[in-house]
C-alpha cells in the first residue's frame, strides 16, 4: 500500500528507516526508496531540495541521489528562496558541479537578499570546493558592504578563511574585515589568532592595528600558543614585512620558545620559520646552521613535491643571508651544486612588462651584448634583466666580467674602478595588493641581497 502515502510522509519514512535500524540494502527501505524514485518528477522542488540535503547528509548510495541531482540541475529555474540556495551550495554542490554552476547562477541572481550568515555559507562553500567564482565573489563582497551592522565573529573568521582560500582581494572588505576582527581578538582561541593572521598574509593585507594587537595577544599568552602555532604568526608577520613595536619583547619570546624545538618540527615548517627570521633580521647563527648543514639537507633530497621545491629556494636565501647579512658566522653553507641557477621555468609564460624589457632594454643601451636577461643568481632571486656601467655611466659588455652571483660565469675580468651592477626587478602584484609591494617581505629581503651583493637596483612595475 505504499503507493497511496502522501509525499512529505513518504520522504519522512526514508529518513526514518535507517534510523530505526534496517539494514540500506534490506527489502523494506528499498520498496521506500523505489517509490520516492517513481515519484521525483512530481515532487515539489523544495521537497525534492530537503531530500537532496538528506540523502547527501546520509552519503547515501545508489541510484536515488543521483537522480535526485538531475532532476535538480533541470529544474534550478525554479528556485526562489535564499535558504534553499545556500543550503544546496553548501551540502550538495561538492556532488555535482553542473549543479553547482547552477546554484552559482542563482545565488548572484539573489545575492541583495541574503543576511550575513548566508552570505558566509556562499562564500565557504565555493572556499571548500575550490571554485573562485568571480562574478560571485565581487557581488558577495559588494553586498556585504552593505551590511550596516556589526557582523558577528563567525562570519568575520569564515569570511576572511574563504577570501584566503580563493586568493580573492577586496580591499574594502579586508580593511572591514580586519577593523571589525580586533575587539573580538581576546575572545579568539589561539589556534583561530594564527588561522587570522596566516589568512591575511596570504591575501598580502596588513592591518597595522591588527597586527600590533596579534603580537600583543601572542606576548600576553605566550604558554597557550602551541609552537605551531606561534611559528604560524611568525610566517605571517615575516610574509608582511611587519616588525611588531614591540619587537625586542616579541622576538625574546619566540626564540625562547623555538630554542630546543628544532628536531620537533616539521622540515618544511623550520625552513619557513627561519626564512621568516631572516627576512625580520632575527635569525641567529644557530639558526642558520641548523638549516644548512647536511643532516638537515638529507632530510629535503629526493622530495620532487612543491613544498620541497619551496623549501629549497628558501633556503637560497637563507644562505645568501648567511653569506651576505651575518657578520662571524662561519658556516655551514649549502654546497656549491645546490646553488644551480637553472631552476625550472618551463611553462612559465612571459607577461607583457617582461616582453617590453627585453625589448626596450638593448636598444636603450646600445646592443644585446650589453644587457644579460633572466639571471637566476646563486641568492635564489631571479633578476629579469643586468647591466654593468662604467664610473661615467656608459654600459660596458656584461658578459666579459667575472659574476659571482652566477653559478658559471662567463667571463674572468674584474670589474673597472668605479664600475657598477645594475639589476632591473620588475614587479607584477595585483593592483589591489594594497597597501603596497613595499610591504611584502620576500620583496624587500630581495632587495637587501643584491643591495648587499654589490648592485644598484632599478625597479619597474
């Protein structure tokens, strides 16, 4: 007699079968669920909604899920309510992207309409699948703007994790963001303050005010933080070139807490701890040796992943810290044919600034002969293009003098009395990158090594 029950108790019987204990494959819930499949195309669509969020809930499977999501993805016309969007973006979008392209049409259709926790749940839901929707995104943050209210902590935290995760930068809303997050900062647990500040640094945002307020939080509950997590905002800071006005107390308390942890943390988490020391010029010459003696450098040989890939290059620039920056230190340095400078660059495709150089450049100067382009140098930087000029500023051919800063050099002269190196760094950040490329701290450790190294800089963007 199954057929003569009405549909919202039908759907109420396949949700409450498994719970009473038969078995999913038993007789019972499959007579149920071959109902529920007959009936599909009749079935209003916020019914056919709740069982999608149900069944997906569930992690149901066989035919029925499924079929529910085709009928979905032909039928999204008919949404109408903000709830149902969200709902189904955030606990069944991951199971069908055609769907979800669907759901994202639709969400910027009634984007004006969502409440802040709604628009939290759009924005998370395309962070956990990886889909950065722009249209969406700029229309999420242009609402959310129009929040007058304090938005609660949740959303704050969410929002700022989403932005991250998609690498989407508004600066309007980070600067909200980040205003409305420092109250709150005493209430955070220490765990939620390092997930912050590692999500502004990778969004290149810095807060001032936030930041002191994170170096203070980190003073105040120094025992709390886990050595993890205090290496996480150390990372952030260094990643934002942000020296704390409290330096001397912050950075007395991070050594004291890394001082005998370096056996215990991970070998790709202690190369970006002590790059972060070097580029906040921290780092001590225990540091440096333990990051670039050969038991340390056994432990990254044979790791092709991407993370070792950055690892090594990291540690280019810690050496050329030691080399260049650390006065007495002695060594250990890395070895001769780990300094290659011809790391890959296959599949990197020239912008449009790097084609001007190389074009521009010879004919301002005067010949190919006289300009050196793409120098990978044994710092680990790249320098898009070098020139050397004489004491009266004439260029001179680059490649008939001796260059230290490349793994082989071509030519064995010494540079004249009064002759310089000119490195061009050109400079590619997105145009809301705000506050400035001044602030990132990869930039302006760059711009110490070669500075340190002998050159003049001449920066173009």
């Amino acid at each position: 007699q199954i057929s003569q029950v009405w549909n919202a108790p039908l759907l109420q019987l396949l949700r409450s079968l498994p719970a009473l204990g038969l078995a999913r494959g038993g007789r019972q819930l499959r007579s149920v669920e071959q109902e529920v499949l007959w009936r599909l195309r009749r079935l209003p669509l916020r019914q056919l909604a709740q069982l999608a969020e149900q069944l997906a809930g569930q992690g149901h499977e066989g035919p029925l899920l499924p079929e529910v999501l085709r009928k979905l993805e032909l039928r999204w016309t008919e949404l109408d309510g903000t709830r149902t969007v969200v709902t189904l973006m955030a606990k069944v979008g991951h199971l069908s992207p055609a769907l979800m392209e669907r759901l994202e049409d639709k969400a910027l259709e009634l984007a004006e309409q969502f409440d802040p926790d709604e628009l939290r749940r759009v924005a998370l839901a395309l962070a956990l699948q990886q889909r950065r929707s722009v249209p969406l995104l700029r229309a999420l943050s242009y609402h959310l703007l129009q929040k007058p209210a304090e938005l609660p902590l949740p959303v704050l935290t969410d929002l700022l994790f989403a932005y991250s995760k998609l690498n989407f930068q508004q600066p309007q809303v980070l600067h909200r963001l980040s205003l409305e997050l420092q109250p709150h900062l005493g209430t955070l647990s220490p765990a939620q303050v390092s997930r912050c500040a590692r999500s502004f640094a990778s969004l290149r945002w810095l807060s001032r005010p936030l930041a002191e307020a994170i170096a203070q939080y980190s003073l105040d509950n120094a025992q709390k933080l886990s050595v993890t997590q205090l290496c996480g905002i150390l990372v952030s800071f260094a990643r934002l070139n942000f020296q704390p006005s409290s330096g001397e107390e912050f950075f007395s308390m991070v050594h004291e807490r890394l001082q005998g942890q370096e056996q215990q943390l991970d070998t790709h988490l202690l190369t970006d701890v002590v790059w972060s020391l070097c580029v906040l010029q921290q780092a001590r010459p225990c540091h440096l040796r333990h990051v670039l003696g050969t038991e340390f450098l056994s432990r990254l040989r044979g790791d092709t992943s991407p993370r070792a890939q950055s690892s090594w290059l990291k540690l280019l620039h810690i050496n050329a810290t030691a080399r260049l920056e650390a006065q007495g230190y002695q060594g250990p340095f890395l070895p001769p044919e780990a300094l290659g400078g011809d790391r890959d660059k296959d599949g990197e495709k020239a912008t449009p600034l790097q084609r001007g150089l190389r074009e521009a450049l010879p004919g301002a100067l005067g010949g190919p002969e006289l300009i050196r382009h793409d120098v990978s140098t044994v710092y680990g930087w790249d320098i898009d293009a070098e020139a050397v000029l004489d004491s009266d500023n004439k260029p001179l051919p680059v490649r008939d003098f001796s260059a230290p800063h490349l793994p082989c050099s071509e030519g064995t002269k010494a540079l004249p009395a009064g002759a310089r190196r000119v490195a061009v760094l050109r400079w590619e950040l997105p145009q809301f990158s705000s506050p400035g490329r001044e602030l990132l701290g990869r930039g302006c450790l760059a711009r110490r090594h070669l500075r340190a190294a002998g050159f003049l800089l001449a920066e173009v963007s």
